[in-house]
C-alpha cells in the first residue's frame, strides 16, 4: 500500500511515503494529565488534531486500530480498551473515538503495548504498535523489560514510542521499549512535531521518486480554504484552528455516504473539481452547505455557525487555579453537550444550557446562555475546603495500607437518626474536597469503628488525626476453622454480641483495645478462648475446636 505524500504532507518536492508493513495498533495515552497545555491549548486537544491530520488522509486498505488507556476511570490500572480494532477502513472511527474519549486515569502504558502486541498477533505476523504517550509508566511495570521479551518471542514485531511533552529522563524511561524492538522513539513538544511524529511511525519514508520527464501543465496547488464565522458579519476567531471540514461529493442522488476528504482549521487543500456536501465541525457547532470547488479559483466558503465560545474555569476558591479535578458538563438542546475537567474552552450553538460542576464532595447546577459571536468566561467557584484523614491505632501509631475504610458523613442527622453520606476512600493518605459545613468521619478496619467530627471552612484544610484505640488480633487453626469474636459478657437475654468473624486457617482482624472471647467450631466441635487486645500491640492464637 503506498501513501502519495501530496496527501499529507502537500509538497511536490516531498519524498513519498508507504505505510509499515502488517497491521498497526495506535495505544493513546488517555490519562488525566494530558489536560496539560501546551503554548495554550490541552494537551489531548493537540492530540486528537495530530491523529485527525495523519489519519484522515490514509488509504480505506490501511489496517490500523485504537487502543486507549485511562480512559474510563481514575486510579485503575486496569483501566485498557482496545478501542477500534484493526481493520481496513477504520481511520475514520479512530479520529471519532478519539475526539470523544475522556481522559482520566493512570499510565498503565507497558500492559497496553502488550495487550497491543497480542490483538495483533505478533508472534505469528508482522505488526506494528504506535504508542503516543505524555507521562511515564505509573503501574509498577517495566517497559523496557516488555520490548526485550517481544523482540524476543515476535517473528517481526516492532513498537515505535513519541514522547509528547516529556522531559529527556522520562524520554529515556520509555525510549527503551522502542529501541529494544527495532523501532523509534520520537520526542514531541507541541502539535507540528506530533503531527511530524506521528507521519513518521504511521508511515515510512522511500526515497524520492524520478521526477518527470515533462513538467504537467500548472494548475492550483490549493484550491479550497473554507473561512468559519460565529456569527455573520464577525471576524473569524483564533479557534477556528479546531474546526475540521469533511467533503463529500453531491451525486443525482444527493451527498456520497464516502467523504474524499476532511481538512482542519486553517489549512488548505486541493480537491478533485466538482460539487461537494461541506460538514464543518467546531466543537459543539455545525452546519453545511454546498460548495463549487474548480481548479482554476481558490474557493473560499464562508460557514455561518450562529454560535458563541464558553471559556470555563472550576475552582476550588475564590482566586485560585483551575482544578483537574473539577468536573463539567454542559448541556443543552437536541442532545448538545461536553465534559471536561479544570478548564476548557469549547463552542457551542447560541442558546440556553445547563451548566452542572463537582469537585469532591461539593456539587453545583447552573443555567448559561450562549451568545452568537461573543465569548463567555465562566469561573465557577465550588467554595470547598480540604480535610486529610488519617487513622492511627495509637497516638503515635498510624495505621499503614489500604485495608481501612474512611466514610465522611454530614454531621446533622435526619428523622429516623441516621446521617447522610457525602464521599468515602479507602487507605492511608486521602484527602476530601467539601463544601463548609459539618461532618463526621468513621474509620472501619476490622472489627473497629470510629466517628470523629469535624467542620470544614472554604479555602481551609483541616488534617483529622481519628485514633482507634486498637490491636490485631491473629488467630490460627489446624484448618478451615469458623472463627467468631464476640464480648466478653452477655446481653440481658443470655446472648453473645459478636464483633468480626472469620475463617481459618489464619486469619487476622483489628479490634478495640479489650477483653474478647474467640468462638471456634468446626464439624459439631467448638471452644471458646478468652483473650486480650492491648492498642498497637499484636496478639498471636492458636486455636482448635474441641468435640463436646
């Protein structure tokens, strides 16, 4: 298959360029720091721009697919989907995946290349794996270890590596994974470099072909440059640049369901003379409308969008920078909407919308309105303060892992006496953005519980030290033992209270300091051991059921 470079890259001096040999996984890196900016502008925005420029281009035979990693959640690294698999055809789809993926998560970037390798079947056919990455590996994996055990075991696997954004330490934390299949690694640091970059792992470069034994009569290098405006009579704006505009060509029938071609903000191109259906997209806008396109005039269309800008910000306080973890969602008629995280800057069509924000625990719901022609700058203000929670099974003893259970509660309880829960986490080191006001915080780890009240002011952080007063207690039994802790003394009816429970043949729980009974019964055999649990101290038991 063979990639003319006038469609990428438009010069008639520009050596041509052929696709890698066997089929291809792009692995994006959809993680939440790809909200980053550069010169300005998001970091993902410039990646879905670069994708969209190299991918729209690309011969319907090219066999190419999408994987995606943090894409779905935070925290999880896990968190991989292949996207689009690879199929002849599919640029199109992998452009729309992308300009619709949340980024979110982690890096998990060494299982995704390896997952790659496998849905392309690597140990039995070429294949090739593009991975467009702006951090390094952030769960627990070596990269460089997966590119030597693929060289290995690959009958003709190669993985390439752009670095976009990255620093040359972490350029060479990943660099690794492609030098040790053959491939390349690409540092990037704004959109033309990732556009160049992506050119040059998508494609190969062949030498320059003969020139021509007779120069072809001169005709229009560029014969479309289509001029979007917010509103009409207005001038067109800087984010124009984000605008993409798909071609397809009018027929007796109507408009083709193929395109010939889609261009982005304010390039130019050249089309085959005739009529065209033009779509243009800028964000949330759209419209079309018919275009004459000849090769004797640069045809210049002008798109009326009848459409405003929203420049959104979510803070935390009054005065302070956008938050990466402020969440927003837009919404409006016929099913218009975006999301982001911190701040964006988007179009959309004139009109009324529903403007919803979280940060943390603290929620908000607004109505906006969207002017033709003019920008709105949006600051919401979330009012939130910071409570970090710590647990500790003594004073001075913290309790390490994530093994325990923090739930933040509203102080003020309802009719019925129970209190309504506002967020929670697991493990040590969390933090909770709330709105001001009262809470409780109940710490569980085994058979303990604590509650500690706290008050949370707007712009504050309050660190709560919730000391549980406890001990393990460890228990061992010959075999798959039932194993209850109860107290000590009975209810006024004759009952045991028990705390935990558990089975063996070991097993360990957390329990107040105190006085305890271990309740042991297997196969109609039980006894019972009295025992004692001293905060920050372990106790070790060995139990056994004994028959009656």
């Amino acid at each position: 298959m063979r990639l003319f470079s006038a469609l990428l890259l438009g010069a008639a001096l520009t050596p041509s360029l052929t696709l890698a040999e066997g089929r291809s996984i792009i692995v994006l890196d959809a993680s939440g720091s790809m909200w980053g900016q550069i010169d300005g502008r998001a970091k993902l925005e410039i990646a879905r721009e670069a994708l969209a420029n190299v991918l729209g281009s690309i011969p319907a035979d090219t066999e190419i697919g999408l994987m995606a990693y943090g894409h779905r959640s935070k925290g999880d690294c896990k968190d991989i989907e292949l996207v689009v698999p690879p199929a002849a055809g599919t640029g199109p789809a992998i452009i729309d995946a992308a300009n619709k993926m949340k980024f979110l998560g982690k890096t998990p970037l060494t299982e995704a290349v390896r997952q790659a390798a496998a849905d392309l079947k690597s140990t039995e056919e070429k294949a090739t794996v593009i991975l467009i990455t702006d951090g390094i590996e952030t769960c627990e994996a070596d990269p460089c270890a997966l590119g030597r055990e693929l060289e290995a075991s690959g009958v003709d696997f190669t993985a390439h590596v752009v670095g976009f954004g990255l620093t040359d330490d972490e350029g060479k934390a990943v660099a690794c994974l492609a030098e040790n299949t053959g491939g390349k690694y690409i540092p990037a640091s704004d959109a033309g470099q990732l556009v160049e970059a992506l050119k040059t792992t998508v494609v190969l470069a062949e030498p320059e072909p003969t020139p021509p034994p007779a120069p072809e009569p001169a005709k229009l290098d560029r014969n479309i440059d289509p001029v979007v405006l917010l509103t009409e009579g207005g001038q067109e704006p800087e984010i124009v640049r984000d605008a993409i505009f798909t071609f397809y060509p009018m027929t007796d029938e109507g408009p083709s369901k193929d395109y010939t071609a889609t261009i982005y903000g304010t390039t130019t191109d050249y089309l085959p003379p005739g009529r065209y259906l033009m779509k243009t997209e800028l964000h949330e806008a759209k419209a079309e409308q018919e275009v004459d396109i000849t090769d004797s005039e640069l045809a210049k269309p002008v798109v009326i969008l009848d459409a405003g800008i929203l420049n959104i910000k979510v803070v935390p306080t009054e005065g302070g920078e956008p938050d990466t973890d402020g969440f927003f969602q837009v919404r409006g008629p016929d099913d218009i909407g975006a999301s982001g995280f911190g701040q964006a800057v988007r179009v959309f069509p004139a009109g009324e919308y529903a403007l919803h924000t979280e940060l943390g625990a603290a929620k908000g719901d607004q109505s906006i309105v969207i002017e033709a022609g003019k920008t709105l700058d949006k600051t919401v203000v979330m009012g939130i303060g910071v409570a970090g929670i710590e647990a500790y099974y003594t004073d001075t003893m913290r309790v390490e892992g994530g093994d325990h259970f923090i739930e933040i509660f509203e102080a003020k309880k309802d009719l019925d006496g129970n209190r309504k829960q506002v967020d929670y986490d697991y493990g040590a080191g969390h933090t909770f953005d709330l709105p001001p006001g009262d809470y409780v915080a109940q710490v569980s780890l085994g058979g303990t519980k604590v509650e500690q009240p706290f008050t949370v002011k707007t712009g504050e952080r309050i660190d709560l030290k919730v000391v549980l007063n406890a001990g393990v207690a460890a228990f061992t039994t010959p075999s798959d033992e039932f194993i209850e802790v109860q107290l000590p003394t009975k209810d006024i009816n004759g009952n045991t209270t028990q705390i935990v429970y558990g089975y063996g043949p070991e097993w360990q729980t957390t329990l107040p300091a105190g006085d305890y009974i271990a309740h042991v019964e297997k196969d109609g055999a039980k006894s019972d051991t009295p025992f004692t649990v001293k905060a920050g101290e372990r106790l070790e038991l060995t139990l056994s059921a004994k028959a009656p």
